[in-house]
C-alpha cells in the first residue's frame, strides 16, 4: 500500500560517502531524479573519519622528523613541542570544508540529500524519520564501522572514529590490532611525541608482502615504537595512569589511554534489510559482477560489499553501477589489480601480487628482484629506515607484483601500476631509463 507523502525517485542512494555520492552525481548526470540519504555528515568514512583526516595527521606527525634533520642541513632549529590540539583543530577545519564541497556538489548535481537514517519498510521504500522514499532502483553503500570486541573493559577505550574528535593527543597510549589502521596511528602518535605500544596476536599487517612487512616493522621499532606480538588482551581496566591492558601471558600494559584497532565491518545494523528481502552473508552484503544483491532493482557498493575496503574503489563501483543502470554505457569495474598504501613512517605501497602468493600460484617460476638502501635524503641525518623495493616476477618474467617500503611509496606504485596493468615484463623496466638520483630508479636498475 503506497504511502499518501512517499516521495519518488528513479534511484535513491543509502548513503553519502565514496561510493553512493559518486553514483548519486552519475545517475543525476544521467537524466535520472536521485535522493541521498544520510544521517551523518556528507562525505562518508574517506572524508569525515578516515583517509583524508588521517593523512593529514600523517603529514603532522612527520614535521618532528624533518625539525630533527633539519640541523644537518644547516638549519639549527631549537627543540619544540608539537601543539596537537592545534593540529586537531586545524584537520576538523579542514574536514568541515569538506563536507560543505560535497554538500554543494549534490546540490549543484540536483540531487536530493535527505537527513536521517533509513530503514527499510519493503523493497521499494525507505523510512527516514517521517518521509517514506520509493526508488524505482536503490543503491546501498552504507560504508564501514570499527569492530569493538568482546573484551571486558572494552568500553574504556577508543575506535579510530574517536581519535578524531578529541581535544588533544594522550601522552602515552596502547594500541591493540596489527593492521593497516592500527600501524599507521601508531606511527603518526609516536611521531607527535605519544609513547605507543603496540600490542599484535600474530603478526603486522597480514596480507602485505612479508618481507616488505619486515622492513617496515624494523623502520617502527628504529623510531621508537614498542610492538608486543603474541600476545593477546584479556581485560581493560582504570588505573592511576588511566587505562591498563591485561595480557595473555599474565602481564600487563599501562597508558593514559587504548585505542581499538581490531578491524571494521559493514553498518548494516537499523537497516531492516529484512523488510527489503536483501540477502546478508556473515557481516556484508554479496553482490554480484553489476554490483545487484539477490534483489534484482536493489544494488550495493563500497565497504558495505566487504569486497575491497578502498576509497577509490567504491568510487568506479559507484560511477559503473550508474553508468550501466542509467546512462546506457554498461561496465564493470575491474578488482583484479588495484594499488593500495600504508601510510606509517615508513610508508609502504603495492600492487599485484606478494611473494607468497605468487609461489602458491607459479611455484618455480616466481622470481624476485629487491633492493633494500638508504635513500640520498637521509645521507647528511644519518638517521632514518632502509628503502626496500621489490619486483615479483612470474613466467616469462612478466611482473606481477611491485611492492616498496620508504618515502613516497604511495606515489610511485601508482606510476608502476599502469605498467603492471598493460602486462610489462622485467625486460620492459630494464629498458626504461634511470631517472637520477631518486628512489624510483631503482625500481629500472635493479639485477
């Protein structure tokens, strides 16, 4: 029974982050009326809570080391102490400007932003406080949440969301969780002057390139970060300091203050997916190649699909799902070679394929090239963790893998991804002239 105030729309999308306001402004970009619902602010985890306040910190925390070089090349700066209540303030800034570019953009694309959370009442309709939105298509991209786990205590401490909000930095902190969110607010912590301990059940960042995970463990550890593996928290409990963390092997950790970085899962829970049909698999909705759950008009991209957690992926997701649905140009978009970085100090970047993978596939036929050095900018310091470049090579030495440790990884792989992608061989790198002297070369140079 059709609601008397339901408004209509040929696609209204369940969230403004990545990849529901890039399918939003396609679809809009199409001819077709979209509505945006979102009980947050616009922009999703990428803006608000995620990668862009995140790498500014990043940026932050790395002054402290470049003040501490700076004597060596001849600039006698006395010691300082990071304000970071100023940073803080300075990245909420930042993120507030943000959010009104993409509220702007919505509106300049004439596509409606709802404020609220919508629950579905079938699988056409959405409730948002007291509107009903009918979509010929809907469109889920809720995003992502940090996992809290079941830990007694668990309540006493932070999730990456939090980090954001607060006023100042703790002078000391526990980090729990080994991967790629926990790594790099370690680093950026002890870069800002927080003593961090780091405390990891198996090991850093699973998944990456052992050996490029070795070095950037090494290149923490030579900063002065504390990583515990093993060992795995019991309890979080008050203390004088502010928080204690009891471990498996009976000991314990004391900081003012923990931060949970024990993963993230798809913000399914108040949808009422039930009411809609759309079949849930563990945590996350499946999708197939067009982006479609098992409800032929109901589609799902981004952190929701549990696929690949990445920004720009959500992003084509989005842009092709609109481009097939209302704009007549059908496409899917390709997961089979996409970059990613970590963004500790150091950095780590890579594309295709680890080692480890690539002999359980090709077994003999795998080759590795590396070079691990110091690069020119830490000559005169004389401080500072190895590069670490490699190249994975499979039959007729094609390469499949391209994996960097050091600065200015993230830029770099992106450059050796467009290679990777038109099928280059360790031949084609050889023929390519060194560009010197840089960290990159290497990468053309190497035996």
């Amino acid at each position: 029974m059709a609601h008397p105030d339901e408004q209509r729309f040929d696609l209204v999308v369940v969230g403004a982050g990545s990849g529901g306001l890039a399918a939003a402004k396609r679809a809009a970009s199409h001819g077709a009326s979209v509505a945006v619902v979102e009980g947050s602010r616009v922009g999703g985890t990428c803006v608000i809570r995620g990668c862009v306040p995140k790498k500014l910190l990043v940026y932050g925390s790395a002054v402290g080391e470049q003040l501490a070089d700076a004597p060596s090349y001849g600039w006698p700066v006395p010691p300082v102490a990071p304000q970071t209540h100023v940073l803080l303030d300075h990245v909420r800034r930042e993120v507030d400007r943000l959010n009104n570019i993409h509220e702007a953009a919505l509106d300049r694309a004439g596509v409606a932003l709802v404020r609220g959370w919508g629950r579905f009442l079938d699988a056409r309709r959405l409730q948002v406080g007291e509107q009903v939105l009918r979509g010929e298509t809907i469109l889920i991209a809720v995003g992502g949440q940090p996992v809290r786990p079941n830990l007694p205590g668990a309540d006493l401490a932070l999730v990456s969301d939090d980090l954001f909000l607060l006023e100042r930095f703790p002078s000391s902190m526990v980090i729990i969780g080994g991967g790629y969110i926990a790594c790099e607010f370690a680093c950026i912590l002890q870069g800002i002057g927080v003593t961090v301990t780091q405390i990891v059940r198996r090991q850093l960042l699973r998944g990456f390139d052992r050996g490029c995970v070795a070095s950037v463990e090494a290149g923490m550890i030579e900063k002065g970060l504390v990583v515990l593996k093993g060992v795995s928290p019991q309890a979080i409990r008050s203390s004088t300091m502010g928080r204690c963390v009891v471990l498996s092997d009976g000991s314990s950790v004391e900081a003012e203050a923990v931060l949970l970085a024990t993963g993230r899962q798809p913000r399914l829970e108040g949808l009422n997916l039930e009411a809609a049909g759309v079949a849930v698999e563990g945590v996350r909705i499946p999708v197939d190649d067009d982006q479609r759950t098992n409800v032929g008009h109901v589609f799902a991209v981004g952190d929701v699909t549990g696929r690949i957690n990445l920004t720009p992926v959500a992003v084509d997701e989005g842009r092709a799902f609109a481009d097939s649905r209302f704009g007549q140009k059908p496409r899917r978009t390709d997961h089979g070679l996409v970059a990613s970085a970590v963004f500790t100090q150091p950095e780590l970047a890579t594309v295709g394929l680890s080692e480890e993978e690539a002999r359980r596939r090709h077994g003999e036929q795998v080759q590795v090239c590396e070079a691990r050095f110091r690069s020119l900018s830490r000559a005169l310091p004389k401080t500072g963790s190895r590069c670490h470049l490699k190249l994975v090579l499979g039959p007729r030495e094609r390469v499949l893998g391209c994996h960097m440790v050091g600065e200015h990884s993230a830029e770099i792989i992106q450059m050796a991804a467009i290679a990777m992608g038109m099928g280059a061989t360790k031949a084609d790198f050889d023929r390519t002239m060194a560009l010197h002297p840089s960290i990159s070369e290497e990468f053309v140079t190497m035996a």
